[in-house]
C-alpha cells in the first residue's frame, strides 16, 4: 500500500541548513512527517525571485497527486497567495492544512488585510500562541487550534547551579536591528555609564550584510560585549555552550515573530530569558516565573532588568530548573503525533 503523500509548501533552503526559524520550523515538519510514515514533497519557497521552479513543482503535485494533502507553512501574505494557486486548481479546504508561520496572521486578518472567509473551509489551522486562537476565533474561524513550537529534544544539558564571576547573558537570533540588537548595545553602553560590570553579553547568530559594519563599529568600545559568529546546536557541544550563559536576552520587534524557536532553545539549555511583550512572547515567558517581559522598543527597561539580575534579585537557579523541566512538553514527539496528523486529516 503506497504512503500517504503530504504537499509540504514553505521557506525550507533545500541544500543548505536551516538558518532562521521558518526553515528549522519547515525541516523539523517535513522530517516527523516522514517519521511518522508520510511521503512528503517539498516545495521550497526560499530565494522565490531567483528559483521559479518552484512554481512549476507546485503546479505538477497539484495536478498529479490530487489524494494528497496540502501542509501551507510559510509566512501570511505569501501563503494566502499559495492557497490561492490551490484552489484554482480546484483544491478544496478539507484537504488543506494551515500551520502558521509567525505571530501576524491573526493581526492581518484582524484588520481585515486577509478575509477570514478564504480560511473557514481548510481542514486546521494551526497556530503557535493561544492568543491567536483568541483572535480568530472572535473572527468567526472555528477550526483554529493552538500547537505550539517543536523541536527535537533528545539532550538537556547538566545546569545544578548558577556559575560564580560576572553573569553572562546571550543572544541568540538573526543579528539585525528587528531582533532587538540596537537595543542591546544602548543597554550595555547605559550600564557601563553607571559603572555596573560585572556581566558580559555575548552575541550568536547570522549578521545581516548590511548591519555588520554599524554594529561592529558600536560595540567596539564595549568591553563587556561581543560577537561570538554562529552557534550551532544539532549537537550536545552546542546546548552545552548555551547552558554556559545564564540568562537569554531576546528584546525583539520583528513583525514576523511567532513562537520563537531560540526560546524553546533556552529552554532546553536551562536559560530564562529576558524579553520583549511582544506577539507570543508573553505566551511563553511568565513574568517573574520563568524570565522577565520588558516593553518593547525600551533600551532602559531591558538595562534595568540587565542590572536586576547582576545585582543578585533574580532566582535564576529557580528559574533555570522550571524552564528546562517545561521545555520537555515541546519535544516535537509530544506534539506532532499521530493523533494531531489523524485529527487534521492528514493521516
């Protein structure tokens, strides 16, 4: 008996690694549905301008596998254009999955950028954060349920105490200005101003081209800050550099930002995190109990949460142990199962 066939239809950067958290979302899909017995075609929407053909392999599955099922993640605008493409060629909702990418779907079709009525028939809509499903749901969309982000989790690194010298915070995420990055350095600067310390921040991840030599040239003067380049955690070494740090900075306004997969990964690590109230951060991250949410666009909150936790009035061994215990309900075995696929019309 032939395997189902699932149409998966996103950002993937097929022939590379994953490098932002819409690809590792799309690979980690794409890999537990094969997992889980499905043959799966993917159909990479990265780099769109310059690999047309993707269009064309679309177009072929759609005329050619029309027993499959359609798995649509891939950021709002872009997917409604993709859903479009479908039923044109006459596919019908019931046999379309919806699994949002970011946290701005809800917002557009809110304002009524997107119609809720081109989104009432697919089969699920699956979204990252339960206050979407809030606002969908007051949209008039029934067939919205919340799943959050996953990854697998098969190492948490050893983290019994909170090392002694300067606290050492770290970023992790695209460095660009949408991130937060700014913020971070107008932080550091404030708190070197008032003679505070005895911390360090270390930054991780891909430099936009065209930020690279602003943000160099900003925190050249800063002792206490530094670019670390790329930390890659497909391997125990990684999470366990990670587990190094004692707490994650994330003060991110990025529109696209959904359930952020670097969170998941402090989790892991045992890290809490200091972030933005910003689309489903606060879904995530309890004020307090398992990190600190700041105002967004605020360099002087996030340096006085900075300068809470130096000073000793954070319980960051408390919080390290109930974050790295709740990041175990995100181990994609727990959450892409074989329930969900049969519950969407997947299986």
């Amino acid at each position: 008996m032939a395997k189902k066939r699932v149409i998966l239809v996103g950002s993937q950067n097929l022939g590379g690694e994953p490098d932002d958290g819409e690809t590792m979302k799309n690979h980690l899909i794409g890999l537990q549905l094969e997992k889980l017995g499905l043959t799966v075609s993917r159909i990479d929407l990265r780099h769109r301008p310059a690999r047309c053909l993707y269009l064309v392999k679309y177009l072929y599955e759609l005329a050619f596998h029309r027993k499959a099922r359609i798995v649509m993640s891939a950021s709002s605008l872009v997917a409604s254009r993709m859903l479009r493409v479908a039923r044109w060629m006459g596919w019908k909702g019931r046999d379309i999955v919806y699994w949002v990418v970011g946290g701005s779907f809800g917002e557009l079709v809110d304002s009524k950028r997107l119609r809720a009525e081109d989104y009432k028939d697919l089969s699920r809509i699956l979204v990252q954060g339960r206050s979407m499903v809030k606002v969908l749901n007051a949209n008039g969309l029934t067939n919205v349920q919340y799943l959050p982000n996953s990854k697998p989790i098969k190492y948490l690194p050893a983290k019994s105490s909170v090392a002694a010298g300067p606290v050492r915070f770290v970023f992790l995420s695209r460095v660009m200005p949408e991130k937060g990055v700014d913020y971070i350095v107008e932080a550091v600067r404030m708190l070197k101003d008032k003679g505070v310390e005895d911390f360090r921040v270390d930054l991780y991840g891909k430099v936009d081209a065209a930020y690279r030599d602003q943000i160099l040239a900003e925190m050249q003067p800063l002792p206490n800050l530094a670019y670390k380049g790329f930390l890659k955690l497909d391997t125990a070494a990684g999470y366990d550099t990670l587990a190094s740090y004692d707490m994650m900075l994330f003060p991110t306004y990025w529109h696209g930002e959904g359930f952020p997969g670097v969170i998941l990964d402090a989790f892991i690590a045992g890290l809490p995190v200091i972030a933005t109230a910003w689309n489903l951060n606060a879904d995530l991250i309890r004020d307090g109990y398992n990190g600190l949410l700041i105002p967004v666009h605020d360099a002087r909150a996030l340096a006085e949460a900075m300068e809470q936790v130096i000073a000793g009035k954070v319980d960051l061994k408390a919080m390290s142990e109930r974050v790295q215990k709740d990041a175990l309900q995100y181990d994609v075995d727990n959450v892409i199962t074989p329930d969900l696929l049969r519950a969407v019309n997947i299986l």
